[in-house]
C-alpha cells in the first residue's frame, strides 16, 4: 500500500465501532427490560454474549488503528473510555471523522538495511 491509497482498516473499525454501539443500546434498551420487567433472562445472556465479543474486537481494532496511523497515547485511552460508554465509538467516529484524524497518509515503511548493495 503507497501513502496515496486510504487505509482498508478506517472504515473496518468505524463499521465496528456502530455495530458495538447497537449491540450495547440493544443491550440496555431492549434485553435488560426483559430481563427485569418480563422476567426473561435469557434475552440477556445472548445479546451480552455479543456485545462482549464486540466490545473486545473494537479494542483490538482500536489498539491496530493507534499503531497504524501513530494517534499516541491520549487517543488510545480516549478511544478505550469512549468504548465503554453508550455512543462512544459513534462519538469517536464522528470526532475523527470531522477533525480528519485518520485521513492522515500512513508513514511509509523504512526500507530495509541491506549492507553490501
């Protein structure tokens, strides 16, 4: 990949971070009612499930995308609090998207060091 060409995991980790925000708001919304209210645990035990294994590929994505395009620390703990709270990712996405923070091209990689050629 040169530094002209986007960045295939940009819109991977945006398209991740809404499905973990629908998955927490179904979450909070929908199961935990049934839970309390309709006395239907079960709803709980799958959308949690879910939103579990999603919450965990965004912080992975999150952490590949820091690395990637070099964002530092500060954008890393904000991307990791935003996680864990209701339209966090959305927010985040929204942020970076109107700040143009991972427009930015990637640094290209430092050619190997050959000796002799």
């Amino acid at each position: 990949m040169t530094t002209n060409e986007p960045d295939p995991v940009v819109p991977w980790f945006f398209a991740l971070g809404r499905a973990e925000t629908a998955s927490f708001v179904i979450l909070l919304g929908i199961a935990m009612p049934l839970k309390y209210a309709a006395g239907m645990p079960a709803a709980t035990a799958w959308v949690g499930w879910l939103h579990g294994m999603l919450l965990l590929l965004y912080v992975i994505a999150l952490r590949s995308v820091v690395r990637i395009h070099r964002l530092g620390l500060r954008h890393a703990v904000m991307g990791a609090v935003l996680a864990l709270l209701p339209f966090g990712p959305v927010w985040l996405e929204h942020r970076w998207r109107r700040t143009r923070r991972l427009d930015s091209p990637m640094p290209e990689p430092e050619p190997a060091y050959h000796p002799g050629r």
